[in-house]
C-alpha cells in the first residue's frame, strides 16, 4: 500500500469530498491530432525565436479559444490577450569556435561537438577570448554552508577554469564517515544540477566552468548534451547576466577528463573519491585551455500563452495547468541526416493534454476558483518561460492553490500506477494519490531521483516561489506488458530519443494512456478548483517558508484577478533550494 507523502497538517484538505460530477471524456483522436501536428517537420522542432514559434503560439491560441477559454495574457488596452510576453537574450556562436587544451605539454585540438560542447556565451559579452587558462579540479563545485560543505575552501579561481563532476556528492553512495555530508543519497539535490555549477562558478569569478559527463550521473547520454549545449543558447534578461553566468560554460567529454587526470599524475576515479569528502581541496591541474569565438547575441521577445476559465464564485483564486510548448528547433544532424529535433513526446504531448483538459473544464460546469492554462516558452533552455512567469506573475503566485506540470505524457498505453518528477513532500501530491486511488491506480515514486527531475521541468520555477506544484509523470506499469515494457520503453526512449532528431510521432502510439491520465488530473484539478483550502508544503519543505511568507493574503485581502500583477516572492538562492527529501 502506498502511502501519502506525508501526514496532512490540513485535514480539511482531504475532507473535501470527490466531486460527483462524471469524469470527462477526453478524445485520443485530438490528443493523437495534436501532437502529430505540433511534431510534425512543418513546425520545426518548435525552436524559440524562429518562424516556428509564431506558427506554434497561433495554433495554442486557436486551440484554447476553440476549447472554450478566455484571453488570460498581458493586458492590452485594459483587456487581456493570449500571449505573455518574455523578454530573452539570445546567444548564437557565429562560425564554431575555436578550442584547445595544453595538457602537459602536448597541444590539443577540441572539436565542438566531440570532446567539448560550449554554450554560446549569456554572460552579457558577445566574444569569448580565453589564453592558456589553467584548469582547476573542484570536486563537485559545490559550495552548502548549511550542510557545512565547501569544495572550494577559500581558492582564488579569478583567470581559472572550474572542472567538476555532475550531480552531487552522494551520487556514488554515501560514505560511512558521518563527518562527511548528506545530501540523501542517490536523490539529486539543486547541487547536483549542472546549471547550479554555473551558476556556483560565475559566484567564485571563474573564467569558465567544465563538467566531466558521465551517463550515469547525468542520467543522459553525450549525444543530449551535444545538441542541448551546441545550438542557440537564451536565457531571460537580467540587469547583471555576469552574476549569473561564467564568460564560459561547457561540457567536456570523461574520456578527456581522464586523460587531463592522467597528465596530472591522478585519476578519475581518485579524484571522484576524493571529492567525496568533506575535507577535499581544490587540486590544480597540469592542463590548460585556449577559448575563442564570437557569438551574436540580441534581446528577442517570446510568448507564454495563457487561456482561462474565470472562477464562478472565487476568480481571484487560481488553479494553473502549465506545460512547455517549445522544443530544440532546428540543430546539428543526426547519423541520418535529420536536423529536426520534433520534440513529439517532450513536449508536444504534454501540450496536446493541455488543450484537452482546457475543453474539459469549459464543457463541464464552471469551478469556483479560476483555471489558468499556461504554455511556457524556453522550457529547453532553462526552465526560463516559467521562472519568467514566476517573476512578473499575471496572477498572483500567493493566491495561485497549485500548480499541475504535464511534461512528456505516456504515449505506449494506459498504465496501473503514476508518478512524479523528483521526490517531494506536499499536500498537493496527498492530493493527487487520493485521487489516484479513486480510479484504481497507484503512485509510484520517481524510480530515477538521481537524474534530478524535480529540478527539470517548469514546476520548479513556481516550487521556488513557494506555489505548491508537481510535475506529473505517466507510469511504467504498463496495463499491456507491466512493468517490465515499461521500464524497457523509457530506457530506449532516453537512449535514443530524448533531445534527438527521432523524437518523431509514431503511428504506433496508444494515447488511452494520455486520456487516463487527463483524467486523473483533471479529478485533481477540479477538485482544488472547488475547494476552500491551501495546500502547503511539508514543515522541512525548502519552500515552505516562502509559501507561509504569504498566508496573511490567503486570509484576507486578496487581490482580484485582472489587477496589476503582485510582485513575487524572493526567490531562493541554491543554498534554500538544496533539493527535496522524500
């Protein structure tokens, strides 16, 4: 028996009885239309920036209006249109640049793509201009003063290069000394993110920052972070970019980590133990790195669509259904020539239940609080639709009830169980297990923590300004071949789909999976809508003290919908988001 993910601090949450109303019927021949459509080569890998993504906001928006939604966007002359606009720099190399190493002596040419992937620069600087750097080992560049870890102890890295390891400390295991830290074990804290790394070396002044992929730790192979690292890069403007983002950041492959390792007369597998340990100090490397190229860089706007379905007796309270609409676009070609990366399953089909559910509501009768719809962009790029979103919110973040995330739905079949990305403690997934229960399926938690899926989809940019969200995922007990068809899938899938060209649609696809799970979501969906509570986080929740921050709103003058946006809640620097238990 599976048991929720917590004991609710809020009775009445779960006291709130199943609505009688009987569960919508959701059509697998418009779930199957629209992610053919949206995957389709017409649209381009629905890149960001491109005459894609006008093709691609035109069809959300004809879709959510034929579904019965309102405009829930940007207030255009007093009234509010479909769109959000977002604000992005755009970072594109011009040419490939140019790379290499000295590593003890001998030169070393690196092509962009094979041994390193370097994302064009978001620093702020269009050129990149880096002499004979010295490389420095830091472990697993992590920098916790609450867990009392610090990788760097005090080293200058101003004119350095930072090489770290992917994930976290505990990836490995953790050791038997309980002087060294805990940061649970295989579940992937913020840590362990690669763009924490980043963000940690641009903190420390580095020149650049360099993280050793290895496949397991990173939970994808070099081939994902070849075309993720090497096409047009975005992130959303920000007043000082350079306090965000190293002059240069990269990938490099592990067999060119050990030969530098080697060089410097260590190993990789040394220098993984060592860095382990609480007591691990920064080792310098006997290699060093020449970087140059230029990039163009302009500040474009994207789109974030936005429909809703206006509360009958509490507008001012939100339900947000939200899911990424844009892919990788157009990049470099796979061994068959193709350069469409379709993005069908991630995230064609997450939208495609976005729509669905959208016609849902509208048919049925009206909830009290409002439904937003919410179609992010640059989900690929950095979560930076949604963390936009999360900043100029369009309705209040503190009076938004929850937010349900639909990111890569099952396409192989209906499944006995369903999930979640990452691990997290909140009374929203009580909810959604309840639910869940109603229709005869079960929860299973996220059986790859370690890959750091809570951190990883568009859930989390609302999770850090403390709105209770999830991201669902589809089961792997597969009603026709269990489990172990299951499993078998989404290896093959990850392997050879995942951020690649062959993310196409396939006729082969069974979508009763995708309308179970609109089903179930929107049982959960519908239920927040007409209920009086607030679901919150567990009392250790990391975001639980922003959530509380603004109770007094909940209680008492709220803000009606259609006002000037409230301002969000701060939001956490890694060190208050140091990954979920659970």
């Amino acid at each position: 028996m599976i048991r929720p993910a917590f004991l609710l601090a809020a009775t009445a949450l779960l006291a709130v009885p199943a609505a009688a109303q009987q569960q919508p019927a959701f059509s697998t021949q418009r779930l199957s239309q629209h992610v053919q459509t949206l995957g389709s080569d017409a649209y381009e890998g629905r890149g960001v920036g491109v005459p894609a993504e006008g093709r691609t906001v035109q069809y959300l928006i004809r879709e959510f209006g034929r579904a019965g939604l309102q405009p829930g966007g940007d207030l255009q002359n007093g009234r509010r249109g479909w769109t959000q606009r977002v604000p992005l720099l755009q970072s594109d190399w011009q040419g490939t640049p140019t790379l290499a190493m000295n590593v003890n002596g001998q030169q070393l040419p690196l092509t962009q793509g094979q041994e390193i992937a370097a994302r064009a620069p978001t620093n702020g600087q269009s050129a990149l201009n880096l002499q004979n750097l010295p490389l420095v080992f830091v472990g697993y560049g992590v920098k916790a003063p609450e867990r009392n870890w610090d990788d760097f102890k005090g080293q200058d890295l101003r004119g350095k290069i930072m090489v770290v390891l992917v994930n976290d400390p505990d990836f490995e295991g953790p050791l038997a000394d309980p002087q060294n830290g805990d940061f649970g074990g295989k579940a992937m804290t913020y840590y362990g993110r690669w763009t924490y790394k980043y963000e940690e070396g641009a903190r420390q002044g580095a020149a650049g920052v360099l993280v050793i992929h290895e496949t397991a730790p990173a939970s994808y192979g070099w081939a994902t972070v070849k075309n993720s690292n090497t096409n047009t890069m975005f992130d959303i403007v920000r007043q000082n970019p350079a306090a965000e983002h190293p002059p240069l950041e990269a990938w490099i492959q592990q067999d060119l980590a050990g030969r530098i390792f080697a060089a410097s007369g260590t190993s990789l597998e040394q220098m993984k133990a060592a860095a382990r340990r609480r007591d691990f100090r920064p080792v310098p490397l006997k290699a060093t790195l020449t970087a140059q190229g230029q990039a163009r860089t302009q500040v474009i706007n994207s789109s974030n669509v936005v429909g809703i379905l206006p509360g009958k007796s509490r507008p001012d309270e939100t339900v947000i259904y939200t899911g990424h609409w844009d892919h990788l676009g157009i990049g470099q070609p796979d061994a068959n020539g193709d350069r469409i990366y379709n993005g069908a399953l991630d995230n064609a089909s997450g939208i495609s239940h976005m729509i669905e559910q959208a016609r849902a509501f509208a048919r049925g009768p009206r909830p009290d609080r409002s439904v937003v719809f919410l179609a992010v962009t640059a989900e690929e790029k950095g979560l930076l639709g949604s963390e936009y979103y999360a900043a100029n919110p369009l309705y209040p973040v503190e009076k938004t009830a929850g937010v349900l995330n639909t990111d890569s739905m099952g396409v192989f079949g209906r499944a006995n169980d369903f999930s979640i990305s990452g691990t997290a403690r909140l009374e929203l997934l009580d909810m959604l297990v309840e639910e869940g229960r109603r229709l005869g399926r079960k929860f299973t938690p996220d059986p790859n923590p370690q890959s750091g899926g809570f951190y990883r989809s568009d859930h989390f940019s609302m999770a850090k300004v403390g709105v209770p969200a999830i991201s669902f995922r589809s089961g792997q007990d597969l009603v026709s071949g269990g489990v172990t068809r299951g499993e078998a899938i989404a290896r093959e899938y990850t392997e050879k789909r995942y951020h690649q060209p062959d993310d196409e649609y396939l006729p082969s696809w069974n979508f009763e999976g995708i309308a179970a799970d609109a089903t179930l979501l929107h049982a959960v969906g519908r239920r927040l809508a007409n209920s009086t509570a607030w679901p919150n986080w567990s009392a250790d929740s990391e975001f639980r003290a922003a959530r509380d921050a603004s109770a007094a709103v909940r209680g008492g003058g709220a803000q009606p919908a259609g006002a000037a946006p409230a301002p969000a809640e701060p939001v956490p620097t890694p060190a208050d988001v140091a990954g979920e238990r659970g």
